[in-house]
C-alpha cells in the first residue's frame, strides 16, 4: 500500500513536471496562429479566434531561411561529427591507454569546462582574423570559422571515457589475442558497444551548435554564411515593435529539427545517460 502510495505521488510530480515543460512550447505554437492584436489580449487566449496559418508563409518569407537552415545543418553536422571523432580518440586514451601523467592530464583538460565560453570569444576571434591574413578560407565569415573552434569537446572527452570505462578488460585482451590493434579495437569493438553514450553526445552537440548565436553573430558578415538563430532577429523590432506572431511561427519551424533529431535518438539517448559514469 505504501509504496503504491509512492508510486503515485512520483507519477503526479512527474506529470506536473512534463505539464510545466511543455506549457512555453505550447503557447509558442498558439502565439504563432494569432494576430498581432491577440498575442497582448488579456486575459491571455490559448485558443486564438481564428487560426492564422499564413503566418509561417510570412515568417518563412521575411529571411532567407532555406540559405539559413542549410548554413546551420552544414554546421551543426560538421561540428557533430568533428567532436564525435576527437572525443573518442581522446577518451580511449584516457581510459584504455595507460601512459605517464594520464589522470593528471585528463583533470587538466577537464578543468577547461569551467572557463566561461565568453571568455574565449575574443581569443578565437583574433585567432581566426590572423588565419584570415594567411588564407581567406580560414579566416571570418568562412565556414570553417564557424566549425573549427567546436569540434573538441572537454564534456565530450569524459562523456566517453566514463562509458569506455564499463567495458571489461576481458575484451580487449581477446581483441589483442586475435591481433586486434589499439584503433582496430576502439572501432569493431569499443564503438558498437558504447553507441548510446555517442548518440548522446551527439544530440548535446547537434543541439548546442543549432542554437548556437552569439559566436555565429559575430564572425559572419554576409547573409550567405548566417545560421537560423539569427534569422529570428528579423522579426525583433525596437522599441517594443516585434513582430511576436511571426517570431513565434519562424521559432517552430527551427525548433522542429531538434525535435526530430531527439525522435530518432531518444532511446539511445536514455541508455547513455542512464549507463553513463557507471563502472563495472
């Protein structure tokens, strides 16, 4: 009886919970039907009168969005990719490789994920204008400015590394009886086994470098090169004067890919946050 007591008391939170998460989308996507005239009537309607479905249309129409979402995929899959690969070096480094000063190392490199981002803005910014004066490819407003800083990953490194730790050493001396390498490992073996840790990984860094605005805003110059986020800027007037149905219609739209993206990695996504810092 108590703990049927319990169990239900856990399910009412967690209900109330998925209510308060999910209450901001659902008047994103009510604002986005609305008139301007309505997003500030009061009291507040979570219905509008009429539905006004043109207004995606208009958002759509106001930026140039489909160069904007091509831009941000481009991105977001290339920094994706990039941090998958050196993360997972990194950490099958650090957890299967013993070598001299190796936690040392790690503790060091882990203590970079307490400097602020903002604090590297500048840094990476005179880095990158440097690198424009050798090749124009390298430097600003290139989308090699936009990817280049983001593809290692402090988190990423100890993401992985606790999940390579859960694997028994029992595997990689077979591997190594079989004549199995350090990297002939890391993919047949070490790979396969930990994908619900690397798809986690992968939504954390899809999902950050798509809302990614500040850095973009500020190594591009040319709307060929701007991403979706600051797409929405289009639609933040001054003064008071946003256009709040159309910004709330464009940020559906751009929330739809993350969306989608979870969808596909969820259940993996579970497993790995689950199974991670677990060591057998």
């Amino acid at each position: 009886m108590i703990k049927k007591l319990e169990l239900s008391l856990i399910h009412v939170f967690l209900i109330l919970g998925a209510v308060v998460m999910v209450m901001p989308f659902a008047w994103m996507i009510s604002t986005s039907l609305k008139s301007q005239n309505e997003v500030f009537s009061y009291p507040p309607q979570w219905i509008p009168n009429t539905l006004i479905w043109d207004n995606y249309v208009r958002a759509w129409q106001a930026a140039p969005f489909p160069r904007y979402f091509a831009n941000s995929i481009l991105i977001a899959l290339a920094v994706t990719v990039g941090t998958l690969i050196t993360s997972s070096l990194a950490a099958f480094a650090f957890a299967r490789i013993r070598f001299p000063g190796r936690d040392a190392l790690f503790a060091l490199y882990l203590s970079s994920m307490m400097i602020p981002h903002q604090m590297t803005i500048i840094p990476s910014f005179l880095v990158l204008r440097n690198l424009g004066d050798i090749s124009p490819a390298l430097g600003l407003d290139t989308y090699f400015a936009l990817i280049a800083p983001f593809i290692a990953s402090a988190f990423g490194v100890f993401l992985l590394r606790q999940s390579f730790l859960t694997l028994p050493n029992e595997l990689e001396d077979a591997a190594t009886l079989d004549g199995c390498g350090k990297l002939g490992f890391l993919w047949r073996i070490v790979i396969p086994l930990s994908r619900p840790a690397l798809a986690t990984l992968a939504l954390f860094t899809f999902m950050a470098n798509w809302n990614s605005y500040l850095w973009p805003l500020i190594v591009t110059n040319s709307n060929t090169m701007r991403t979706v986020q600051i797409g929405l800027r289009y639609f933040v007037g001054q003064e008071g004067n946003s256009q709040w149905s159309l910004l709330m219609a464009a940020a559906v739209f751009v929330t739809l890919p993350i969306v989608i993206v979870y969808l596909f990695v969820q259940k993996q996504f579970v497993q790995g946050i689950a199974g991670t810092g677990i060591k057998q």
